[in-house]
C-alpha cells in the first residue's frame, strides 16, 4: 500500500509533494463517519463540496446549498480529521458578486468550521473576491474548467476548453491564480493534453478530475467512487466498490431477520 511519508498535510506539504513527484490524493466527504475513515486511510486532501448539495440533499445542481449548509457539513468533517488538509467550497452567491460578501463568508468558514482552506470556482471574474480572502491569510484553492456553479451558463456538462480561445483563457487563469497567491487548482473535465500543459506550466499543485493522469493529484466524489449511486457514470469515475448493491443487500437481510423474528436471537438480547 502506498502512503504519503507525511503525517500531516498542509499548504506547505502540497507544495513539497509536487516538487518531490509524489501524487496527491483528495476525495469529497461530508460526515464525520465517512472523513474519518478516509483520513485514517491515508487521504491526503479532503474536499467538502458543493456537491453535497446532489449526493447529500438530491438536488440536481450544487446552487441551492447554503453557506449554513456547508458550514455544517465542513464543521463534522473537522471534528474526525487527523491528517488530511480540509478545504471547503464557497457555495455559489456568496463570493461572485462582492469581495467583501466573500471574505465574510471565508471568515464564517474558518472560524465555525475549523476548516483549513476554502475553494471557488472560476478566474479573472473572482479576482478581487480570491485576493481579499488571501490578504486576510485564508488559503485558497482554485477551480477551473468545467465549474459546476455555472452549469446554466454553460448548459450541459461536457467537456471544456476544447477549443483553442476557451483553452488559452483557461491557461491564462491558472497563472493568474498562481499570480495571486491561491495554493493548488483543481481543474475538471478538461482534455488530458491541456491538463498536462498547465501542471507543467504553474509551479502550485493541480489537481484533476476528468483531466487526465499528467497533473499533480486526483478528486472523486466519494459515494461515486464507493459505488453508493448508479445514476452518474462519467469516463473518469473509477468505481472502487458496489455499495449501492451490498447496502441493498444488507438491508435486506435484516429486514427479512426482523420479520421472521430472527432478529435479535437469545444472545443479542439483555
């Protein structure tokens, strides 16, 4: 099994690890149950997102959840974290249109969650908001390609910056957002070459889901990669497990041992 040598991870780590060529592995949690597991089993970064919103509350898009909602989910994950670096996603409507509205709700963040670091979505459009948030000594992580919180925008969910304009901008964003001081960038579903070129461009780490293996690190959702949904099977989901169907399973042998009366037997009882 391999780990990473460090048993704390921070900015500074992320840094060192992409200098050393060592991958960085991040996945998405919610619960303090979930975090704790994937902390204890080596993770290196864990991701509160916005996608809560989908695999925690069925909403069909990541815009309807709040700050209190992610301040909530954020504050759980804290509580079960050792060793990996928490970042927590700004929800849409609380950063884009006022940098002051975003550092309060960085603030809110940090200060009632515990958490490490915060994550937006997009580039030059988010400037101010990104630099008043790193002037008050919040770490911030990008988010480029294809973001969520514009899915109305763009209209479907496919792949971004095929076309040379769209992937010019997207290189200019990356160096602008190391330019300004953000730690990492996460870039998503984006083709593997254009990944590859920014990784190698920009000296922070970059990490990629649907952006091919050439960048510095890894996220999934985690209920996708367990294989808790069957609904959403994009080319770069790797399922490592079928839980949806042991889960299944499992409650449905439990159910038939309650009815039956099986359940509990003379030695489960007081």
């Amino acid at each position: 099994m391999i780990k990473s040598n460090y048993t704390r991870i921070t900015t500074k780590t992320l840094q060192e690890m992409k200098f050393n060529g060592e991958k960085i592995a991040m996945l998405t949690a919610y619960d303090f149950t979930l975090a704790g597991i994937i902390d204890q089993a080596g993770i290196d970064i864990i991701l509160v997102g916005d996608s809560a919103s989908n695999v925690m509350a069925g909403h069909e898009t990541t815009l309807p959840i709040t700050l209190d909602q992610m301040i909530y989910h954020a504050s759980s994950v804290v509580r079960s974290v050792q060793r990996a670096l928490v970042v927590v996603d700004l929800p849409f409507g609380t950063y884009q249109a006022d940098s002051k509205e975003a550092l309060r709700s960085a603030i809110r963040i940090m200060k009632e969650s515990g958490a490490h670091a915060v994550k937006l979505e997009g580039g030059k459009e988010v400037k101010d908001s990104i630099e008043r948030i790193l002037k008050a000594g919040i770490p911030v992580m990008g988010h480029l390609g294809l973001t969520p919180q514009s899915i109305y925008k763009f209209g479907s969910y496919t792949v971004r910056a095929k076309e040379e304009e769209e992937a010019a901008q997207l290189i200019e964003d990356a160096e602008l957002l190391q330019g300004i001081g953000c730690f990492g960038i996460v870039l998503e579903k984006i083709p593997a070459d254009l990944a590859a070129n920014v990784a190698a461009k920009i000296k922070i780490p970059v990490i990629g889901i649907g952006a091919g293996n050439k960048v510095d690190g890894q996220v999934l959702v985690l209920h996708d990669m367990l294989g808790m949904s069957k609904t959403f099977s994009p080319r770069f989901l790797r399922r490592y497990l079928d839980l949806n169907k042991n889960i299944s399973k499992a409650v449905e042998s439990y159910t038939i041992d309650v009815k039956s009366g099986d359940f509990p037997n003379n030695k489960e009882q007081y």
